[in-house]
C-alpha cells in the first residue's frame, strides 16, 4: 500500500461522500486536481452530515447533521494487493478495532459488514468498484457511516439502530470539527494496515462475528430460510446448517439479507 499521507476533505454537510469521491475522480481525469491530489492517489471525503446517504442494495442510509460521522475512502485500484477476495472483512475488523480503540468498547461484526455493539447497529460499511468502458476497475471506494451519538432514528430501523454513546450529552460535547477529523484519519490508517497482503483476515473476523453460532433467517431470492451459523471460511463465506434439511450451504454477500436471532448477552 502506498505510504503517501490521506488527502482529507472534510464538508460539514454533502449530499453523500461516496457522490462526492465519483465526482473528484471524474473531475481529475479531464482537469488540474486544484486542491486536492491526482485520483490517482488515496484520499478520503468526510462530513458531519449526508442529505443523501446511500446503503447496500441502493437503501438510503441515515445521516443526521452533528451526531455521526460519515466517510468515504477512495482507493485506487493498483492500492488493492490482487486476490483480496475479503476486502469487506478486512475494512469491517479495521472499522470495529478503530471504534473500539476511540472509546473503550467492544464492537462486533454482523456478516458481511455491519458493525453492533449491545446487540445493536451502530455503523454500515459499503465497497464498491467503479470500473473503466472495459469493466476493469480503477477504484475502491469504501464507505462508512457511523452512529456516535444519534438518538431519534426513522420508523424502520428504530429497532434494530444504536449509537456509539450511550449519553447522547457526550456527542455534544465530542462531536466537533477537530474530532470528526482526527477519528476519520484513525479509521483511514486501521483500513490501510488491515489491506496489507501479509495480514490474514478470517481469525480476527471469525473473533468479532456476532453471528457464528447464532440461529438465522437469511432471504435469497425473495425466498426466507431458516439456518444456524456454523463458520466463516477462508473467503469470507458464510457457512451455514439449513434448519429443514441439515444441509451445509455457503452464503456470498450478493442480493443476501440476513436477520440474526441473538442469544441473551451477544
């Protein structure tokens, strides 16, 4: 991984980060980088508010102004060693350690990417590729939301959303311009050390699983099955016992959504 300093691009509020990335990206292929480096290097977007935040499979994703912070990390892709087939794993351990070395706490990760703390989801993570006409790729662009100290959450996720803190008074008193941008450069440097070749991801990700020996119902297909979660494997599969019929079925992230029913304390 290149060892240049992040280029960081802090915004008090931004439609979405990941938009902004595209744009930077698309803006230096035709112009003078201005103020900030060539695309060609790493760099980060970050901002204290999204009025268009986007999640997995084109959901919004819950950005209120002041109580969250809300990053994209843009990565070319010759930065990505070939054959991280576990890229996703590899950010969420690096996001969780980040959360949990900044406040004292321990997080851990629901498959594939999703960070939980006292059984609730306090951060979203999202990789994806943007590709060239001939669909190779030339960027990675990791997105992270996290909640630090957000109380009222919409109707759909009220349930199932937490927050960092659980005094929303110490966001208010945390929650600054200064902070926002020294956590965002913590998580950026935890993300580029866990990308490095050498660092195998599945030990540390199985650790953290909040899901491996709970039971669940996964959707694939519009269709729900019911399954109990065995084992994380070398990349970054699922393994899973289908309740109805014993059998052992391996589940990619793809189109999957999963609910996990978590027993008493995870």
């Amino acid at each position: 991984m290149s060892n240049d300093p992040v280029n960081l691009i802090y915004k008090e509020s931004i439609d979405s980060t990941n938009l902004e990335a595209r744009r930077i990206i698309e803006a230096c292929k035709t112009t003078p980088p201005g103020d900030y480096k060539a695309a060609d290097k790493p760099f980060a977007v970050v901002a204290r508010e999204q009025t268009a935040g986007r999640g997995r499979q084109g959901k919004s994703f819950f950005s209120p102004k002041g109580s969250g912070i809300y990053m994209t990390i843009a990565l070319p892709a010759g930065e990505i060693p070939s054959g991280i087939v576990t890229l996703t794993c590899r950010v969420g351990i690096a996001v969780s350690k980040a959360i949990d070395a900044q406040f004292c706490c321990r997080t851990g990760i629901k498959w594939v990417n999703d960070i939980f703390l006292s059984g609730r989801k306090i951060c979203g993570i999202l990789c994806e590729a943007i590709s060239e006409n001939n669909g190779a790729p030339n960027h990675i662009l990791i997105g992270i939301g996290i909640n630090i100290s957000t109380e009222d959450f919409p109707d759909d996720i009220k349930d199932t959303a937490g927050s960092v803190l659980s005094d929303p008074s110490e966001g208010k008193n945390c929650m600054t311009k200064e902070f926002v941008k020294s956590f965002s450069m913590r998580i950026y440097d935890c993300v580029i050390k866990h990308l490095e070749p050498s660092y195998d991801p599945i030990t540390d990700y199985k650790e953290r699983s909040v899901v491996i020996g709970n039971d669940i119902t996964f959707y694939e297909n519009g269709v729900a099955y019911s399954a109990h979660a065995v084992d994380i494997d070398e990349a970054g599969g699922l393994v899973v016992r289908l309740a109805d019929t014993n059998r052992i079925k391996t589940l990619s992230s793809g189109e999957i959504s999963l609910r996990v029913n978590m027993r008493p304390g995870s």
